[in-house]
C-alpha cells in the first residue's frame, strides 16, 4: 500500500511538473509574399508573412506587427495559403496564394492559439486599429454592400459600437473606403476617418461605447 502511495505521489509530481513547464511562443523570420486583390485578383500587393511557433512546432502564418493586450497575452492577423489549382491541372503544378485572415489570440504561458470571431469584420477589407482589449475597425454588412464602423472588446458578444456608414464602394485591403481608425487616451476615445464622409470619435469606456458630442451622430 505505502509503495502505491509514494508511486502515486511521484504520478502528481510529474503531472503537476509537466503541467506547469513554460512554453515558447515565437515568431520566424520576415518573408516577402505576394497577396492577389480585387475580383479578378489580377492586382498584387507586397505583404510580409512570418511563421508563428510554439515549442519549435509551427502553428500559423502571420502577417502585420502583432499587438499586446496584457503582459501574457498578444493578437496577430492571420495568413494563409489556398491551393489555386483546378480539378484537371496536373498535380504537381500546384499553385499557392497567399491570402488574409483573421485576427488570432495568443497565449504566452499556455501556448493556445485561438481565432478571434470581431463581428462584421471581412477579411479582404477590414483594417483593425487595437488599444488595449480593443479592436476598431471598418467593417461590411453579410452581402458586402454596406460599410460599417465597428469598435469590440475581447470577450464580449457584440460590438460595443456598431453604425452603417452607407454603401461599400467594393474596394479592397488596404484601398478601403475606410483608414484605419485612430486612438487617443485619456479618455479612451476612437477617431473613424470614412472616405465618404465626415469623420466622427467615439468614447470608450468599460464595456460602453458612444459617439461623442462634438462629433456628427446623423446617419448617412
């Protein structure tokens, strides 16, 4: 009996011990890449990937400079290869494009990966602008025809803010019809700069987020 404690005890050590070893969460180096935009996708732009490791294993690929949202956990935007070829191309003539993804949670101290879900962002227009658990960003309606400006808290359902803009115009990352937004603190507040349009601010506090005073809360 007493060896079946000590074995037992030994067990719990090991577990407990391997439990709580640290990971390694890394990022390759930069690697140039070119991203296929528009409907035809005839167009290019020069992005920068870098693969994105943890304990020396690769998990994703990665593309834009990654934000810190606490000391332990960072996000990153995603990138992919999608296999271009068609059903009757012979198979060693595999062709990979490059293309934009969402944006992923990193954990430091777990190494667990997760895709974020930012409502209403599209991945071929959506440019995010973060501060602290904050993602702003202009983002499009299901069917793509409608423009809206979108501010969401990691962890939360829904947006804190969310107004349509008016028509999407179809252009693509990074020729929006939106800048990427712009931040200021003290107080927390989130500038949108629409193409078509007035720019206005909205307040950020907690979990609520309003349009300011000054700025113009008229729909288009």
């Amino acid at each position: 009996m007493r060896t079946l404690q000590v074995a037992g005890v030994v067990l719990l050590s090991m577990l407990a011990n391997a439990a709580s070893k640290p990971h390694i969460v890394a990022f390759g180096s930069p690697q140039p890449a070119k991203l296929h935009v528009g409907a035809t996708e005839e167009k290019t732009i020069d992005i920068t990937v870098r693969a994105l490791y943890v304990d020396t294993k690769l998990k994703e690929f990665t593309t834009g400079k990654p934000h810190d949202v606490t000391d332990r956990e960072f996000v990153v935007r995603r990138a992919f290869r999608v296999n271009d070829a068609l059903p009757d191309d012979p198979r060693k003539s595999a062709k990979w494009l490059w293309q934009l993804g969402g944006w992923l949670l990193v954990d430091r101290g777990s190494g667990k990966i997760t895709q974020l879900k930012l409502p209403d962002f599209n991945p071929f227009y959506s440019e995010v602008s973060w501060y602290r658990d904050y993602a702003a960003y202009c983002g499009t309606t299901g069917n793509g025809e409608r423009l809206l400006a979108v501010v969401a808290q990691l962890g939360a359902r829904k947006p804190l803010y969310r107004k349509e803009l008016g028509k999407a115009n179809g252009g693509d990352f990074p020729d929006s019809d939106c800048a990427a937004p712009h931040w200021d603190r003290k107080p927390a507040r989130v500038t949108f700069q629409p193409k078509a349009g007035e720019s206005f601010t909205v307040n950020v506090s907690g979990h609520v987020a309003d349009v300011t005073a000054e700025s113009s809360a008229e729909d288009p």
